[in-house]
C-alpha cells in the first residue's frame, strides 16, 4: 500500500486578487447603469479631522470611487467642527441628487456623537451599512432593502469564493460587535448556514470552534485562534488587524497580524485569509459595490447593482 499523501497546506483567499474582481463587476455594472438610466453612481465621504490613518483611507475611497467612474466629493472637514455643523453637511448631502452614497469616516472626534451622525445619513444612501435602519433590514431578511456593512459584507463574498453554496454548513462566528460579528452572523443564516455567535463568556471556545466549517474570527485579539481549534478542511475568515511587535524586523519595529495563528491554523484549514492582505482588502471594494447597489435601487433598476454579488 502507498503512504498517504501529506494534506495540502490551506487554500490562501487573497484580498487582492478578490478584491479587483469585485471592482471589475462594480466597473461593468457602472457602464450598465449610465448606459441604460443616464445615472451616474455618486459618492460622498466625509472625514473630521487630521488622523492620519483615516486620511490614507478616505484618500484611497475617492480613488477608487474615480477609478469605478463615479461622481466623487471628499469633504475635509476640521478638528473643531461641531456636530451641528456635521449634521448640516449631512442634510444637505441627503438632499442632493448627485449623491447616492454618503460615509462618515471613523472614528469621529470625541466631541461629535457616531451614533447621531450614522442615524442622520439617509438609509438609502448610508453606504456604510452602520444606521439602525439598515441594521434592522439585514436582520429582517430585507436583502432587497438593506445596505450591509462594507467589512462583514467582504468576509462572504471571501467564504463563497471558495464554497459557492454556504447552505446546511456551521458557522461560529468568534466576536459580537455591531460592526462586523452580527451583522456576519446575519448574513451566514441568510446563506442558511447554523450560526453559532461565541464571544469572551463562551464556555469551551476551542470545541465551538472546531464545530466550524466556516470559522469568522472578529475579536481584536492577535493570533488566539490555534490551528488545533480549527475543524480540518474549514474554511478561516481573519477580521482581526492587530499591530504586534516584531523585533526580528528591527528595535521598536511592528507587524500586522489577525486573530488567528495563521500558520498554525493554515496547517489545518481548507481554506484561509491571510493579515494582512484578507478581508481588509475587501472593504473599500465592498464599498463601491454598495454605491452602485444604492444608485441602482435609486435609478429603479435595482438589478443592475443586485447582479455584482451574484455568481
Ligand atoms: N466609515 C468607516 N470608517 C471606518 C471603516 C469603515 O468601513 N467605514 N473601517 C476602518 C478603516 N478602513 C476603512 O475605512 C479600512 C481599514 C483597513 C483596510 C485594509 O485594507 N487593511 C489592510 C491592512 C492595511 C495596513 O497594512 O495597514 C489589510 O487588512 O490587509 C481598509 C480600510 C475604520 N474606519
Ligand atoms: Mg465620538
């Protein structure tokens, strides 16, 4: 008899090449739009403040948003900026035709309340997914309504890259945060999967875990997920970017790592994102596909924006 073969390392789901297919599909779905309406997708992002991360984010999202033929407005909004202020530029954002997309970067300063702001941006134009209408649509099952997270929405485009049909699997989705671990776990069971959501007081979290076929990890703490909790042959979705030093790169040197051990659990997995390089990839592209998702729907031809996460 021969020897078993040695099981293949883990399929790597790599953000750049996903990434640029979801912005081709977002580019053709553009030209069909403008071609077919004379609607041309258009997007506002807003940032208070000179953070200099979010300055390389919301300088990256104009970019894009030109590269995919959209109308583009970055509006640099100062420091001392008052929430009234804020929440004028808003309104008059919602107001304007030539908008179909509007974000406010985060974080805002601490003075100006997230919550009022994201409550403020018109459902229908709240491309980041983040406002209660939104949320309470994906919950409902409205897909046809909603506008998803950009972050969450990227983590299954990723998992049915590589298994088309999530139906019947286990999903344990590892974090429960607004932003990323429910509304994940939403669109899991929209996939009917069997979701399980664990957190910080789930007993036994290394057995959850190893009931997963598809595992998300969305704590924000490096590398805690081993390769021995990973099932063999699931597939890994890495959330987590977490800054940890990295001496062997030189004194006072850091690297980005997500919530899972990735070489371990590469050893185990069938499939898996790397960190960086992964899911964060997606966000900015999932971003575009919401604009034209939300111009579309404006348009009355919601299927022109509904066909880029299809197939
Ligand atoms: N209004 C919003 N604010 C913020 C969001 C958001 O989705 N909407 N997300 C983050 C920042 N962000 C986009 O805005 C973002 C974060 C990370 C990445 C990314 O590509 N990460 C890379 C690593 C990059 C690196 O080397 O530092 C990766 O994971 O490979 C893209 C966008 C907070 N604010
Ligand atoms: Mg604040």
């Amino acid at each position: 008899m021969s020897e078993p073969q040695a099981r293949p390392k883990a399929q790597i789901i790599a953000g750049k090449v996903i990434a640029p297919q979801t912005i081709d599909k977002v580019k053709a779905a553009r030209e069909t739009l403008e071609a077919e309406t004379g609607v041309k997708p258009g997007l506002a992002v807003v940032i208070v403040g000179e953070d200099p991360a979010s300055q390389v984010y919301v300088r990256n999202k104009g970019l894009k948003a030109e590269e995919c033929g959209f109308h583009s407005e970055t509006h640099r909004l100062p420091e001392a900026t008052s929430e009234a202020e804020l929440l004028a530029l808003i309104t008059r954002l919602n107001a304007d035709p030539k908008i179909h997309g509007i974000l406010a970067q985060l974080p805002l300063p601490k003075h100006i309340s997230e919550k009022a702001v994201i409550a403020a941006i018109d459902p229908d134009k709240d491309v980041d997914g983040l406002s209660p209408i939104n949320v309470g649509r994906l919950v409902s099952g409205l897909a046809d309504e909603a506008l998803v997270s950009c972050t969450p929405a990227g983590c299954l485009v990723m998992a049915k890259s590589v298994t088309p049909d999530l139906s019947g699997l286990n999903a344990v989705v590892v974090g429960r945060s607004n932003i990323v671990g429910k509304p994940v776990a939403h669109l899991l069971l929209a996939e009917n999967c069997t979701v399980t959501i664990a957190h910080s007081r789930t007993r036994d979290l290394p057995s959850v875990c190893r009931s997963a076929d598809i595992l998300v990890a969305a704590v924000g703490r490096a590398k805690m997920i081993k390769g021995d909790w990973v099932k063999p042959g699931a597939t890994v979705i890495d959330v987590g970017i977490n800054r940890i030093p990295a001496p062997e790169k030189g004194e006072g040197k850091t690297r980005l790592v997500g919530d899972v051990d990735f070489d371990e659990a590469a050893e185990v997995a069938g499939a898996i994102t790397p960190v960086p390089g992964g899911v964060g990839l997606m966000t900015i592209a999932m971003l575009m596909a919401n604009t034209v998702i939300a111009a579309s729907r404006k348009a009355g031809r919601p299927e022109i924006g509904a066909g880029i996460l299809k197939g």
